[in-house]
C-alpha cells in the first residue's frame, strides 16, 4: 500500500464513522468540543457541581459544629431562678421545695 491508498483508507474510516455518529468529521475549530454535546460535558458538569456542593456544605457544618463546642451548656434557668430567690430570701424552704418539684 503507497501513501495515497492510506490516505483515502483513513478517510473512508472517517466517513463511515461520521455517518454512524450522525455527525461530520471533527476538524479542530471554533467550534464546541464534540464531548460537550448532550452526553459527557453536562454529566461532568453536574457531578463536578454536587462534588463542590458537598464540599461547601461539609465545611459549613464542620465550622458550625466546631462553633457549638464552644459554648458553654445551658443552666436550667428557671432552677437558677428559683435558688437566688431562696438564697436572697425572698421564698422560704417551704416554698422552695415544692417549686423544686414542680419544675423537675
């Protein structure tokens, strides 16, 4: 085989599978990529936002975690509430006991 039958070899290939693709032969251009057509640019594009999404969202709940450690635990107000007013005077032993129980 000389140069010339490779070359119409190739090109036959090229026709054959650009009729089976439906498409022309791809020449480098100024057109889009052939991949960016409806299969492997969109799924790449959607799996490359869920990857960012998931990044984005697992640093935002690691930060709010790391935030929560750092408070101190809530007191039972209404039980602190209740112990200044016995220390200060203002209810009487009585008076504490029975709220005590009320409120566990």
């Amino acid at each position: 085989m000389n140069a010339i039958e490779v070359a119409l070899e190739l090109r036959q290939d090229d026709l054959f599978l650009s009729l089976l693709t439906l498409q022309g032969p791809y020449e480098w251009g100024w057109r889009m990529h052939p991949m960016w057509g409806w299969g492997w640019g969109i799924g790449m594009t959607a799996m490359m936002l869920l990857f960012w999404g998931v990044v984005i969202l697992a640093g935002v709940a690691g930060v709010r975690w790391f935030i929560g450690q750092s408070k101190p635990p809530r007191a039972d107000s209404a039980m602190e509430i209740l112990r200044e007013r016995f220390a200060s005077g203002e209810i009487d032993k009585d008076e504490f006991e029975t709220k005590k129980r009320e409120l566990s």
